[in-house]
C-alpha cells in the first residue's frame, strides 16, 4: 500500500505571473472610475496577473481601437465597458473568435450574450432608474429634469426610462454636456431650469453631473428633489447635508475586482461564473440612513 502523507497540499493561490488581462473601459479617470481600478488593481495583485488599464475618455473609437491592439498582443482575458454597441460589440466578438475570454462590465447587460461573453458585471440600469422613480413619488416631486453627461452612451439613457417607468409625474431627459467641463454642464442645467419653473427635481445619472444640478438650483435660488448616481466624497456630504435625497449605489469596486478574479479563474481552473445570467452589483440605495456607514470606506477608496 503506498504511504500517504497527512498533511494537506499547499496551494499556491497566485499562479498568474504569465497571464496578462486587459481591462478597457470608456473611463475618463474620475473619482468614480478611479475606485472601479483600484478594484481591478486589487485583484491583480491577489492572484499575481498582469494588469493593463485603458480608458477612452468616452470616445468608441478610440475604445474600439483598443480592444483591437489587446487582441493582436495575445491577451489573455479582456473586460470591457460597453457604452456603445454598435461600435464595441464587433471588435469584442472579435475577441472571442480569437479564443480569448471576454467580460463585460458597467454597461453592457443586454449585450453581453451576443458578443459570446462569459457573463456581464454591473446592474441593470432600467431597474436602477425605476427604484429612483419611486423615490421621487415619495418626496412628492412633480416633474423631474434627467441631466445625462455623455451623450453616446446608451446606459445613462435607461437610467432615465427606468425613472420615468416608475414615476407618476413627468421627466424630461436631455443631454447637458460632459463632466469633463463642469461650467458648460452647469449652465446647461441653469438654462433648462430657467426655462421651465414646474421642474421641482433633477436626476442626475452620474456623480458629477448631480452635483452640477445641485450648483445650478443653488444659483436659481430653487429648492429641488435631487438624486444621484454613483458615490463620490463631495456626494456623500450632500447626502449628510440633506441638500441631495439619494444616490444610487451600483457598487463599482467589485465591477473592477471581480472581472480580473473570474477570469483568472476561467483560464487557469475552468471556472465559469452566472450560469449565462449577468452578476449584479446594483442597485443599492445610499441616503441619509446610512450615508455615514459608506463615508469612510469613500474616504479609503473602496466604495
């Protein structure tokens, strides 16, 4: 009978020094984004990958054109953002015709399936606008102006049909220029207040662009049922200070962390995660309940 030893193996759990994974986003390096990559860093450094990060500043192209050169540097896994369809969806099926695995992350839900991607990473963002729709009923708001920062990106556009699903009142959604030139984003919300008094709430779909509103009511003189999207430090304290409602939370830390895990998983254990189903991070609800729970881990970066 052979001797078998009592104690278990040792598992090396960072067997990843060869396997390089690409995360390509529509990123424009804002607070917001800047946590989604600490997660991805973070899960670089737990399995010992490499990690490439790349953001477009919004621009499909140059996103695409991404997507392309990681392809033809032999990637071995990709997660991508997918804010654009019609430009993004073809280069990632690309990716997966070359054998290599693909995630989608943050926008990307009723897309993922098509491009053959092993599952997608975010929150459906309808839902997430309809849970908000439901809050503005509640503070009794009438008619809600939907301000939308990045034009192409069809994600923040649900946003706004998920708020108007559910809200009893009006909303009037419009594009009011990008985060990247917050006094044009300002005066853009001024003008579209100014222009029609019955609005007595805003809704942004990102963080920058809430506060933008919160700035531009403040100047009007108008009292306004604000909420947001995502979490940033300056948000939070208008949380803690009651001049914003609410900010919908979809968790981005983990959109950047777990992609870099599930592929590493994929490729070196055949692991595949959500049963064909996207993994949702969102939507959670931050407001003056727990605002002060979620200051802190803000403050170290991980929410």
């Amino acid at each position: 009978v052979p001797e078998t030893s009592g104690g278990s193996e040792e598992v090396d759990q960072t067997q990843g020094g060869d396997l390089t994974f690409y995360m390509i986003t529509h990123s424009d390096d804002g607070p917001f984004w800047s946590v989604l990559k600490r997660g991805a860093e973070a899960a670089a450094d737990n399995v010992g990958v490499e990690l490439v990060w790349q953001g477009s500043n919004n621009d499909p192209g140059v996103q695409a054109s991404d997507i392309e050169a990681a392809i033809a540097a032999g990637a071995d896994g990709i997660a991508a953002s997918l804010p654009s369809p019609d430009q993004l969806i073809p280069v990632l099926q690309d990716a997966v015709a070359a054998g290599i695995p693909v995630y989608t992350i943050k926008p990307g839900v009723n897309d993922y399936q098509d491009i053959g991607a092993a599952t997608h990473i975010g929150q459906t963002e309808f839902i997430a606008g309809q849970g908000a729709g439901l809050r503005y009923n509640e503070a009794g708001a009438t008619k809600i102006l939907c301000g939308i920062q990045e034009q192409d990106n069809v994600a923040l556009g649900e946003r706004c049909d998920g708020v108007a699903d559910t809200f009893d009142g009006e909303v009037v959604a419009s594009f009011m220029d990008l985060d990247a030139d917050q006094t044009a984003q300002e005066a853009a919300i001024n003008a579209a207040l100014s222009a029609d008094p019955d609005i007595d709430a805003f809704q942004g779909v990102g963080p920058v662009i809430t506060l933008s509103g919160l700035r531009a009511a403040d100047a009007l003189g108008r009292d306004l049922v604000i909420g947001g999207f995502d979490v940033t430090p300056d948000l939070l304290a208008a949380i803690q200070s009651g001049e914003i409602l609410f900010t919908i939370d979809q968790q981005q830390y983990l959109q950047g962390y777990l992609p870099i895990i599930l592929l590493f998983l994929q490729v070196t254990n055949q692991n595949i995660a959500g049963g064909g189903l996207p993994i949702l991070t969102g939507p959670g609800f931050i407001d003056a309940s727990n605002a002060d729970a979620v200051v802190a881990l803000v403050d170290a970066g991980t929410r």
